[in-house]
C-alpha cells in the first residue's frame, strides 16, 4: 500500500470500523466457544472459564512489548521514519518469541497448582487442567500474532489485520464443531478438542501472519534483527512497555482475585459471571476500537508535533465513545432475558445475569473513559500515570470492596459489580484530569540509527 494512500484511511472511523470487526469476531469466538461448550456440559464451561482468567493475565505479559511498540512505531511513522519503524517492529517479534516460550514452560508446569490458587473445585480440575495445559503449550504463537497484529495495526493496515483474525476464527469455529460434536465419525473430545481447536488455528495464523508482514510492509522485516540482540532499544521498549502494559495486567490480576472471591459463592454464581460478562464485553468492544483507534491518530499527531490536534481529538472521541457504548448497553439490558437464554436455561442464572448486565450500564461508561484516554496517555508515552493510579484503585478499592459487598455483606455478584463501578468511575475521572494537564507534552520518543531513546 502507497504511504499517501495510508495515511488517507487514518480517520477515526476509517480505523474503528476494522478494529471493531475484529474485536468483534475475537469475541464472537469466545463466545461460540461458551455456548459451544454449554450444550456439551456447564461444568467445562465454568472450569474453562477459570482457565481462560490466567491464560488472559499471562498473555498480557505480551503487552510488555506491544505497548512500547505501539508508541514508538506510531510516533516514528508521523515523523515519517518509516525505515527505524520497521527495525523496531522486527525488534518486537523477536522479544515477544522469547517471552511466548517462557509463558508456554509456565503455564504448562504449573497449571494445576495455578487452578488450585484460584481454588477450581475438585470436580472442573481434571477440564481446567487439560485446557491450561494445551493452549499454555502453544503461547508463543499467541505471541507471534499479538506482536503482527500491533505492527499491521500501527501502520494503518488494518483491512489486513482483519482477515487474518478473520481466518483464524472461522478456522477455529469449524474445528470446534467437528473436536464437540464428531461429525463423519470424528471422536467427541470436548474441552480437549476446543483446545486443540484454538492451537491449530492459531498455528495457521502465524503462517498468514509471516505472509502479510512480508507483502505488504512499505520496508522489510528482518530476521537479524529479530535474534540479534539489540540492548538499548530492547531496554527503550520495554521502559514504555512494562509501566503501560502494567496497567492491563493488573486489571486482570486483579480479576482473578475476584474470579476467586466468585468461587466461594460456587459454580452457579461463577458461571453467571461467565455468562454475563461474555455478553457485556460486546459494549466494551467499541471503547476499545475506539481506544486503539485513538491511541494510533494520538501517536500519529504527536510524532509530526500537533500536540493541540491530538488533545482536542481525544475528548472528542471519547463523547464518541461514551454516547455508543450507552446506547449498545441500553440494547443489551433490553434483551438481556433471550441473551442469557443463548447459553442457559436455569430461571436463576437468568434472573441474576440480567441484574449484572442493568448494573454494567453505568460500569462500561466508566469503562470507556479509562480505554480510550488511557490509549491517548500511552500514545503521548505518558505510560506511568495510569499503572500508579490503577494499581491503587483496583487493589485498594476493587478487591476490598468486592469482598466486603459480595462476601461479608452478602450481596453476592452483584455486590462485585458495584465495587467494579466504583473503581472504574475513579479512574476514569483520574485519567481525564490527567490529559486536561497536558504533561504528557513533555515526552517524545525517537529513534537514531535504530535505537529508541527519549
């Protein structure tokens, strides 16, 4: 693709719509996976679910290199260095490697006793298990594509990063059919086979991956500089990386202690938080595709020094976001009851789900603020702001607040969700304030002669 021809696509929906798509499908897979898996039995649902919570905190480990990626490929390409873009991008993929085989040894040695931590009853241990461990084996391509998906991303392609989530997700749904309900003979092999299901398809998608980064990128990657060692810009990458993907990884850390407060209340409780937030998180995608599509517009701006073009956009879409998000929401609590319905019969979980997703109305307007102003932040490099401010809400107002309504009150989840509310409403305020200072003006990265520096 010609650079002019790019950078035309670069608007705000022009970059939303293909995000959302792939947000989008990427859920719509969970999602299949979890009705799937209701018709083969509850049970793997709610021992899948629990897995998926560390397989979840563990790949944000990835974000340590994604999100340092993001930021300097977004500013360098609106300085109009496109060549120190590519050597970071080929950079990235090979640190991301690394880091996918040490997650895929973790996961795969310690999978039992992470599922005891989060105290997995004895009965959904031998599916948790199972599944942690196969999906935990084939980390690295989760990596790989993680790492493709950023760079396609960041450099306006994301017609292209949306066919190739596309793939792998029809890929995975047809294997999930035939892995659970044994089609022409095949074997029934249930949370195994939607693990194998996952492994196989995203195999695949690291070929197709390997294919477009090399179609289509304006300068190539390069293979020596994904395994040569190159300390200060590996060490550049990950001093913007590690505080803002930190962040992310609190906030899921932080969800599996709550998974485990969950737990206590037992397996009818867990899987209706199961089922209630893999139908919410479709509100939550268009505050991500949002978000993303901020942050690269943001870094875009910021790199050719519109700093005021940037500050402006940025509240701009977040009224964007806010006004979608509140209508899709107020959708969803309307048909909340046949949504449920989807995935569950039991007249409980159906009652309670719909209490859940009344709450989340005011929840994924907070939710909003943080995605997309947080994207803003990260872009500008101003990476550090949003880690100390989440670490201190969720761990000192999320949890004990959550223990105190759910369990000592006896609330229940709906006594969670409301310390949800109440976390995400104080950061979202925090980062507000903290884009309306306009610090972040002071950071710039650059690049000279392949080195990140700021």
């Amino acid at each position: 693709m010609d650079k002019q021809q790019q950078d035309k696509s670069l608007t705000l929906l022009g970059l939303t719509w293909p995000i959302f798509l792939e947000q989008f499908l990427q859920t719509i897979i969970l999602n299949i996976d979890t009705l799937m898996l209701s018709k083969y039995a509850d049970s793997a649902v709610a021992a899948v679910g629990v897995a998926n919570q560390i397989i979840t905190a563990a790949y944000f480990l990835f974000g340590f290199v994604n999100v340092g990626l993001s930021v300097l490929i977004s500013q360098l390409l609106g300085a109009g260095k496109d060549r120190e873009a590519a050597q970071i991008a080929s950079l990235s993929i090979g640190l991301n490697m690394i880091m996918g085989v040490v997650v895929s040894i973790i996961l795969v040695v310690f999978a039992k006793p992470l599922l005891h931590m989060l105290k997995l009853p004895p009965e959904l241990m031998a599916d948790g298990v199972t599944f942690l461990t196969m999906i935990g084996m084939f980390s690295f391509t989760a990596a790989f594509i993680s790492t493709a998906d950023t760079i396609l991303r960041m450099h306006g392609f994301v017609k292209q990063m949306l066919t190739l989530t596309f793939t792998v997700i029809i890929l995975n749904i047809f294997m999930n059919y035939f892995f659970l309900y044994g089609p022409f003979g095949i074997p029934v092999l249930g949370v195994k086979g939607v693990a194998m299901a996952t492994d196989i398809s995203r195999l695949i998608g690291v070929v197709i991956a390997v294919y477009m980064l090399i179609r289509i990128m304006r300068y190539p990657l390069s293979i020596r500089n994904m395994i040569r060692t190159r300390w200060k810009a590996a060490w550049d990458l990950l001093r913007i990386g590690i505080p803002s993907a930190g962040e992310n990884i609190s906030y899921n850390v932080s969800q599996i202690f709550i998974t485990y407060l969950v737990t206590i209340l037992g397996t009818s409780a867990l899987t209706t938080k199961i089922y209630t937030q893999n139908i919410t998180t479709f509100v939550f995608l268009f505050s991500i595709s949002i978000g993303q599509a901020t942050s690269i517009l943001t870094g875009r701006l910021i790199g050719a020094g519109r700093q005021d073009e940037a500050y402006h956009a940025c509240f701009r879409n977040l009224w964007i976001g806010l006004l979608i998000t509140s209508g899709v929401g107020c959708i969803i609590v309307i048909f909340s009851k046949p949504l449920l319905g989807l995935f569950t019969s039991d007249p409980a979980v159906i009652h309670l789900g719909q209490t859940l997703m009344l709450l989340s109305l005011v929840l994924e307007a907070a939710r909003a603020c943080n995605v997309i102003v947080i994207g803003a932040l990260n872009a500008a490099g101003d990476v550090k702001f949003p880690v100390y401010a989440g670490v201190i809400s969720m761990w000192g107002i999320s949890i004990p607040l959550a223990y105190l309504l759910g369990i000592i009150c006896h609330l229940g989840i709906p006594g969670i969700w409301l310390a949800f509310i109440a976390d995400e409403w104080l950061r979202g305020i925090a980062m507000v304030l903290r884009w309306r200072s306009q610090k972040w003006r002071r950071i710039r990265y650059v690049i000279v002669s392949g080195d990140a520096s700021i």
